[in-house]
C-alpha cells in the first residue's frame, strides 16, 4: 500500500466521521479534503477546479431557479389544493389522490421546494378534516424521492453521475432513460405506502405548546413553527447564549427534535439544523422572514405563499414543459444530426428557461442567489474532484480490486449488489452527492477490471443514492417533515426500511436487463 493510498483512504474515513457528526456544512467538509488532496500533490489545481465548472453543476443551479419560479408562480399550491379531498374521506383514499400527482412533479421539479409547499398545507387540511397528519408527511416526503429516480433532472445525484460518466469518457443518460427502472420502483413504492404507512405510522402527537392560531388583534402573538435551515446563525449555540427574541422578535417557546418535544430548559438547549422551533410571534415574523434562508419551512396555520394571477401561473408551467420537452427531444438522433453544432441537451434549455424567468420576473431576479443552495453546490463540486483523487491515487482500482476478490465465483450481479449497499449505507449516513462520489470511482474500476459494461454499476449508483428512507439525517426533505410532523428516529427506520429493500431488490433484477452487463 502507497502512501497516497494510504493518506487517501484516511482523509475519507475522515470526512465520513465529519460528515456522520455534522461537525460543518457538508461542502466545507467535502472542500477541506479536497485541498488536503491538493496539498498532498494527489490533485492538481486544475483537477480541483474543474467540478466548479461542470455542466452538471451548473444545471443544478438553474434548476434551483427554475424550481423557485415554479414555487413563486403560485402553480403548485394550487394543485395540491385541488388534490385535497374535502368533507369526509381516509387516510388511503386521500393518499390515492395525492401522492401520484406529488411523485410526477417531483420528477421535475427539486424535492425541498415541493416538500416546503406542500407539507403546511397538507397538515392544516387533514387537521380540517379530522385525520392524522402523521400519515401523510413521510410518504410526502418519500414519493417526492420516488419521483426524483425517474428523470435525469429528478435529482441533483442523477445529474452529477451523469457529469461523472460524461467525464469518464462514456455517453451519459437521457432525459427519461432511468425512467426505465426509476418507474417501476416509484409504482412498487408507493403501492407499499398505500398498504402500509396508515398501519406502520403513529397516530396524532400531540404538541407541547399550545398559542393561540388566530390573534385577536394584528399585534396578538400566535403559533408560527419555524424549520432551521443550515444558515441559520445559531446552529450549535444554547438559546440562552443566541437571544433568539433579540434577533427575531419571537420567543421560543418549544423544540422539537426526533419525535420529542422540549419546552423546560430551553436556554441550555443547543440549536441543531433541521430542529422545528414552536414560537410565539406576530403577523410580521412570516411576513418578514419567509423568503429567508435561515428557516427551511415557515407554517403559521394559513396560507404563506404567493398566490399571483392565472396567467404568470400558466405561463410558469409552460416555460417548464418547453424546457422538458426541448431537452427530451434534442437527444434523439434526428435533432442532433440536424443541428451538429449545437447540442441540444437540457443545460441549453434550463439556461433558456432560467434567463427568461428572470426577465419576466417570475422570480425576483435581484434576488437570484437567495434561491440557490450553495452548500449542495459545492459539494457536488468537491465529489468530482474526491472521486478523481480516488483515481489519481489508485484507491479505486484497490478496493474494487477487494470486492471482486470476495465474489469472484458469483460474477457481475453480486457486485452490482454490493456496490447498491455500500452507496446506499453512505447515503443514510452522509449526503446522497458525496455518496455518489465515493461509489463512482469504485464502479468504474469494477467495470473495467471485469471487462463488462459500466452502466449497470453507473444506474445502480443513481438508485441506491436517491433511496434515503430509513433515517431523516441522510436527505433534507425527511428532516422537514420530521420536525413538522413531529417524528421519531425509528418512525423512519420502520417504513423505510422495506422501501430501501424494495428499492434494491428491484434495482438488483431489472437493471442488468434493460442494461445488459
């Protein structure tokens, strides 16, 4: 063992520890491996650099704007107000309504913004209808993952496998192509929710706190609860020593943190990211803070977000499906054989469609980099380069060199298997970007050393990083709905671990046909 390899095995049992701690933001953590690389003459600065300029990278920037022009438009409160049913209906029926709907969306549009819509209103209108809350927020939150596996765009991780495979020199997915599998496991998926999640989710939890939800008076105090983003200022401060009051004009009066409530004793309670702060604040704190970055979800009891007219709506939608169908159909071959010189892919149509939300004001253009996480950014930057160091150093070829010694006599599918539980394990524990770096390399070098084709290993990657569902802590739109729904850790690991199961047996069975080793 060199001592590259050695220093490059020790730096990512390093991040991994990090990354499991939460010491610092995923992309901190992510960049300070990747100068320690640079310092150990492993990357050079060019290879450092280059994801900062990635096609994928950028993609999912603009995607970040597009998502926020759809979310600023109106259009998706107004389709999960008409997916609602109201009067009388169940738990199962209601789910029939919605989560279809949810996961096609999702395919198109980024998860948190759906989530962060859709999870106040689906509270406020089940609590209206007498129903558990609790029985909707997780299978939200999983449908939107489900969907996210069907489309290139679906998710940040397609994207950055698909910028991995591209630099590896191979041809990369089209628009629908994990569809081919991504569907099948969605349909699976929420076919299991629908039997399932009414029996395997708990009942109302009741809140520690009650105020008042309708103030008398404009100037009245009543119940906001309030989701903490990663720029939340106080993240890993006491209350006692932030002064939440001072900064926000609220009082904490609750914490909710992994399905438990803490209201005594709050000065010495540490924030964390993703805790659901109950406060008690007037008219002005939503009005104020809602377009903050520091609070990932704001819910008061009523509607908080825009309502423009029909046509910036519409309008909206149409940019959406032209950039979609621009995308789908500039990778067949007839369209790239009349137009060579210009490809016609889906960063050239989300740069239209961004450019032109911009103009007509569809999102506030001043505010452009309000709407962008910069953290998923750069981590997505920083994978590039760790799985370029994985290659550079000969990690890669060492630890697949390993797993291929442990199955040899079961061929191609076992290690297809095992590269699914070993990307999967890291997407519960870390982020589903970093994930996607650390198995890539890997997959590549089992490929190659085999001599069988890479795509498999390359959608696998794809399918095991997306299917965070047995911890809240490995994607942001399960932290969401467990604060406001008011979640226990083994909430999590009791749905979702049949869903990782199905997801794998599925993806196990059907990748290797559709893309023969």
């Amino acid at each position: 063992m060199t001592f590259e390899i050695l220093f490059v095995l020790l730096a990512l049992l390093g991040m991994v520890i990090a990354l499991v701690l939460d010491k610092m933001r995923p992309g901190m953590v992510l960049f300070s491996v990747v100068v320690l690389f640079l310092c150990a003459g492993i990357l050079t600065p060019k290879e450092m650099l280059e994801g900062f300029s990635n096609k994928g990278m950028i993609t999912v920037a603009m995607l970040f704007l597009v998502s926020e022009g759809i979310r600023q438009s109106g259009a998706l409160g107004q389709v999960i107000k008409k997916l609602l049913p109201q009067g009388k209906t169940t738990v199962f029926k209601a789910q029939l309504r919605m989560l279809p709907t949810i996961s096609f969306i999702s395919a198109f549009l980024n998860n948190t913004p759906v989530v962060v819509i859709f999870a106040p209103i689906i509270k406020r209108w089940a609590e209206s209808v007498k129903l558990p809350a609790t029985k909707f927020l997780i299978p939200l939150s999983y449908v939107t993952i489900l969907g996210g596996i069907c489309t290139l765009i679906g998710t940040s991780t397609n994207l950055v496998v698909h910028g991995m495979i591209l630099e590896a020199g191979y041809e990369g997915f089209t628009m629908f192509e994990l569809g081919k599998v991504g569907i099948f496991i969605a349909v699976a998926g929420m076919i299991y929710l629908f039997a399932f999640s009414s029996k395997l989710l708990p009942d109302i939890r009741t809140d520690g706190v009650k105020l008042d939800e309708e103030p008398d008076e404009p100037g009245d105090l009543h119940r906001v609860e309030a989701v903490l983003g990663p720029r939340f200022p106080g993240i890993n401060k006491k209350l006692g020593d932030f002064n939440f009051q001072r900064h926000y004009g609220a009082e904490v009066k609750e914490i909710k943190r992994g399905g438990q409530s803490i209201s005594r004793n709050l000065q010495n309670e540490y924030f964390r990211e993703g805790d659901t702060l109950v406060i008690a604040a007037d008219d002005s704190f939503v009005q104020t803070w809602g377009e903050s970055s520091v609070f990932v979800l704001l819910a008061n009891g009523h509607d908080t977000e825009p309502v423009p007219g029909k046509g910036k709506r519409w309008f909206a939608l149409l940019l959406l499906t032209l950039m979609i169908t621009g995308a789908t159909v500039g990778e067949l071959p007839v369209v790239k054989e009349a137009f060579p010189d210009v490809k016609l892919d889906m960063f050239f149509f989300v740069s239209i469609t961004t450019i032109i939300m911009a103009w007509t004001k569809i999102f506030p253009a001043r505010k452009y980099t309000k709407y962008i996480s910069w953290d998923i950014l750069i981590t997505i930057a920083c994978a590039f380069a760790i799985s370029k160091a994985m290659v550079n150093s000969g990690v890669a070829d060492v630890v697949a060199h390993y797993i291929i010694g442990m199955s040899d006599r079961y061929g191609p599918h076992v290690l297809l298997a095992a590269v699914f539980i070993i990307t999967n394990l890291f997407t519960e524990l870390i982020t589903n970007n970093a994930a996607a770096a650390l198995a890539f390399p890997l997959a590549l070098s089992i490929s190659a050393q085999m001599g069988v084709n890479p795509m498999p290993f390359f959608v696998v990657i794809c399918m095991a990083a997306s299917a965070s569902f047995s911890t809240p802590i490995g994607y942001q739109t399960n932290l969401i709905v467990q604060g406001i729904g008011n979640y226990k850790f083994t909430d999590f690991v009791r749905i979702g671990l049949p869903l990782n199961i199905i997801t794998f047996l599925i993806s196990i069975f059907l990748i290797p046909l559709i893309w023969p080793f």
